[in-house]
C-alpha cells in the first residue's frame, strides 16, 4: 500500500531512553511522519486502559499526545476525547487487541463505507473530508497500556499479509522499547551486558554467553547495513 522508508529508524527512536516521555514520543511521531512519507501528519499517544463491570478493557486516559502535520504540531486533545464515546466494543478492539499493525478500515470492521458512517464520524474526532483511512501500529507494554502510532491516509487502503506482519515486528519492538523505558530499575549496574560502540564488551553478567552477545551485536550491525532487506533486518 505504502512503501516503508527505513522502518528500523523508528526501532532506532523508540529505543532511546534518554529525554522526557513526551520529548520521545515527539521524537518517535516525527520519525513515524520521515519513515512513511506522511503528507497529511501523523500522530502518537500513550492510552492506558481499565476493566469495566462487564470485564471489557476500555480506554481510560492518554497520555505524551503529540501530532504533527507538515512538520507543525497540532492539539490532540479533542481527538482523543471523542474516543471516550466510541462504544465499548470498539475501544477495546481498537487500543487493547495485543501489538498489531493494520488500516482502521479493517481494524474497526467499518471497511471501505468508515469515511461514511454516521456513527464513526460523529464519536471519532475525525474529519471526513480530509481523513478517509489511517495507519495504525497498536504497541503494546503491558495489558492496559499501549503506543499508538497513526498515519492518516486520503484513501481507504488495506495491507498485504507482508506489509502486517512487518508492521506487526515494529510494533512489538515499540512497545518492548516503551516497556524498557518505565523500567527505572534498569542501569548499567543492573544490565547483563555493556558494549562499547565498537562491539567490545566492557562488562557482561553470569551466566551470559559470550559467543551469543557478539553474535547479537553483529546481527545488528548488518541489520543496519545497505545489504539487508527490510524483514531480514526487522
């Protein structure tokens, strides 16, 4: 649908663990609007989620909201309040299905008539007009909290099974670097290996192999190279 243009520099921004929150989830949208070419913006929140009386996971708050379009931050807040409307059903599709990454056409069941239906337009805080489709990658770090990264599309769009999968391995990386980053405990104290830029260990824990750490720098390194194809690498 889209070509993905270097999809490891988003692995390389939700990795970082240095900044605010909200200056890295800035950091992660802007490199969310450079890797998928996004002329009409794209946009990133953390949604956290609660049981409700009848055991269904709904959206509860956001949190480190930015949006961008053409290179220019815009308010989320009233498109994050109107997803509080959206039934209960929906919310937990939507923000509490496990990592995925898919067209909200398909992710909502409303397909190709989503731009048209009456429901979804007045609860969803979007503009028709503009807004036909979007892009999401649903990150999850835990059961009630996830990243969301959302590419708005002028079209309504699906995915090949390829573009999913590949989509699917970003977010499971995301929300793995999120999950290590509320993680405070972690330092290099703590840490079962420290290497130096070049691939030299400086300091590796019992009972970690050796041989698998050195491997594990080198797949790195070719992942990052001109060489490796986009799924290798991921």
């Amino acid at each position: 649908m889209r070509a993905w243009n270097r999809p490891l520099n988003l692995l390389e921004a939700a990795y970082r663990l240095d900044g605010t929150d909200i200056e890295w989830m800035d950091n992660l949208v802007r490199t969310a609007y450079d890797v998928f070419s996004a002329e009409g913006g794209a946009g990133g929140f953390v949604v956290l989620g609660e049981v409700d009386a009848d055991g269904r996971t709904i959206f509860s708050e956001s949190r480190h909201a930015c949006m961008r379009g053409r290179g220019m931050r815009y308010p989320a807040e009233p498109f994050l309040a109107a997803h509080k409307r959206l039934s209960a059903e929906l919310q937990q599709r939507l923000f509490f299905g496990g990592s995925a990454a898919d067209t909200l056409s398909r992710r909502t069941g409303f397909g190709p008539r989503m731009c048209a239906d009456r429901f979804w337009i007045k609860h969803s805080g979007w503009d028709a007009a503009i807004v036909k489709d979007a892009l999401e990658l649903l990150c999850h770090d835990s059961a009630l909290s996830a990243v969301v990264l959302a590419v708005p599309l002028s079209e309504t769009g699906t995915l090949t099974a390829a573009e999913r999968r590949l989509g699917e391995r970003v977010s499971a990386h995301i929300g793995s670097a999120f999950r290590l980053r509320r993680q405070s405990r972690v330092s290099l104290d703590t840490a079962d290996a420290v290497l130096s830029l070049d691939g030299r260990i400086e300091h590796l824990s019992q009972p970690i192999d050796e041989p698998s750490v050195k491997d594990a720098f080198a797949r790195r390194v070719h992942a990052r190279s001109q060489t490796a194809n986009t799924e290798e690498a991921l």
